[in-house]
C-alpha cells in the first residue's frame, strides 16, 4: 500500500517512487491510496494495481488484512506516518521522524528525487527520477493539437498576471495555433477573462468543461503548453508535451520538469517565497510577457 493523497503535482511527482516500489515488490497487489478526484488518473499508473479513495492525513478505509508493505509518501511525519502504521503492515517505509526510523528528510531536495530516493535506500532498488510518463488515456480529447494555456493555480502567490496570459494567448494564435484556456471549475472566470482579452471565442474556453482524465487527454494531444508551476505542467512533462513553464515562490529546482528539450522553465526568483501566498509572487511578478514569447519562438514551441 502506498499513500499518496495530495494533489495533481503532487502525484505525478511520484510516479517514478511508485514504479520503483512495484519493482521492488513485482508480484504484489499494488494499493494507491489517493484523492478520489485524482482515481481516475491514477489508474493510468502502470504500476498500480488498486486506487484507494483517501483523504489527506485521514484514516484509510482498509477492510483487508494487513499490507505485507506500507510506504508514506505524503510527507517527512509524523501525522502521514500515523496513517499507514495503522494498516499494521509487515513493513514499514517512511521517512525519519520522532518513533519512525527511516532515511533522513532534506528540504532542499527536489520532490521527484527526495521520493526515489526514500524508496531506492529503504527497498534496495534503483528508481529512475525521468520515469514520469502516463499512459495516454482511453478517452477521445474533445479537442487536438492546441496551444493550452492554463492561468489557474492553487494559490494567488502562483498566478501570473490573467492581462499577460492574455498576451501570449494572442500572440499564439495570431501565429496560427487554435489556443484553449483550460481550467476547473472554480477558474472558469478566470480563463473567460484571458480569453475575452485574448480575443478568443467563448469556445476556446474548455475550463470547466473537461473531467481530470479528458484534461489529460488534451495536454497528451497538445501542440504546446503554457502554465504556472501547477498540476497541468507535470501534465505536459508526463506526456513529453512542448511547455514553458513560469515559476514564482517554489524554485524549480524543487518542483521543476526533467531537463528535456521540450521544457522551458522561467524563474527570477533568489530563493523560495510563500507557495500558499495570497498575492502575485515578486518572483512570478518578474516574468515578462515578451520572455515567454521567446521562450515559445526560440524553443521546439513557437510554430503550429
């Protein structure tokens, strides 16, 4: 059993601990516990068995015996570490917290490495930090070969400015790219917004209109993708989609893509600001309209 219930990112970020974990144990049943809105996405996993319903720091409904193994990796302890020892699995994994010996936390460590490594030093096996890719989902994308722009995040700390996305959406189109502004259901104003000053359609807009796993199939289909440092952007990564990237409070170095050809990463930051802030990171705030053109331009990106 592997708990991981956090976010779009968040998840994707595990992807190569959870395939190193079913390297380790092949002929296991591999359990996912994670959010029951990311289940569907999960699925396309391909070391996972089982999705398991979860919530974050909650009680896991586990009506079986105990697991053979349980590995947190929600986090350094000891709340999560809580959760799977109360499965009372034969083995435990977890990082080093008070009562829980296990490899040490470091809180400089990028969030794809620090998993592969918890499971390469405590399971003895090798995990390939580039093993991000999903399997491309079995659903029809309502649309193909479009520039996403995504202008949404969690938090306003990481949200560029809606007038700049606005901007590249323009300049993408007048290029010759059918530009979508997607989003979830709490960002459908916004991406009305940069679609209105975008001069696009009202059809552009595909925020709200999409399930998790069609918004995947969008991004696996894409021409290019333009985001913050959100879960659309480890979209593009697992799919191997053109993308650039603008990241403000959290380096890159922490959260960033692989460094593949196909990723442009925009950072002006000197350290790590507040990635739950309720205002525009000074970081994020210095990314120019005509650098991310160039990036687009300059990179495997710029033509349709």
């Amino acid at each position: 059993m592997v708990l991981r219930p956090l976010g779009l990112g968040d998840l994707l970020t595990g992807v190569p601990a959870i395939r190193g974990i079913r390297a380790a144990v092949p002929d296991s049943h591999l359990v996912l516990a994670t959010t029951a809105a990311l289940a569907p996405l999960a699925e396309l996993i391909d070391a996972v068995d089982e999705v398991l319903p979860a919530g974050e720091l909650e009680p896991l409904d586990w009506s079986r015996p105990p697991p053979e193994l349980a590995v947190d990796l929600h986090g350094k302890g000891p709340r999560s570490h809580v959760v799977v020892a109360d499965l009372h699995p034969d083995r435990l994994l977890t990082f080093d917290s008070p009562g829980y010996p296990g490899p040490t936390w470091y809180p400089d460590e990028h969030e794809v490495r620090r998993w592969c490594r918890l499971v390469d030093e405590g399971l003895g096996v090798t995990c390939d930090p580039d093993a991000l890719d999903l399997r491309v989902p079995d659903v029809e994308p309502p649309v193909r070969d479009v520039a996403v722009v995504h202008p949404g995040a969690a938090f306003p700390g990481r949200r560029w400015p809606p007038d700049r996305f606005a901007a590249v959406a323009r300049h993408l189109a007048d290029r010759g790219h059918d530009v979508r502004i997607t989003g979830g259901p709490a960002e459908v104003e916004l991406a009305r917004t940069v679609a209105t000053a975008a001069g696009l359609s009202d059809d552009a807009v595909l925020a709200g209109r999409t399930t998790a796993v069609e918004l995947a199939a969008v991004v696996a289909a894409a021409r290019v993708v333009v985001c913050g440092d959100t879960g659309v952007a480890h979209l593009a990564t697992a799919y191997r989609r053109p993308s650039v990237v603008l990241f403000g409070p959290v380096p890159p170095a922490l959260w960033g893509p692989p460094p593949r050809s196909e990723h442009v990463v925009l950072w002006h930051g000197d350290g790590t600001g507040d990635p739950w802030g309720t205002e525009l990171d000074p970081a994020l705030a210095r990314i120019t309209v005509p650098e991310v053109i160039a990036a687009l331009d300059l990179s495997r990106t710029g033509g349709p």
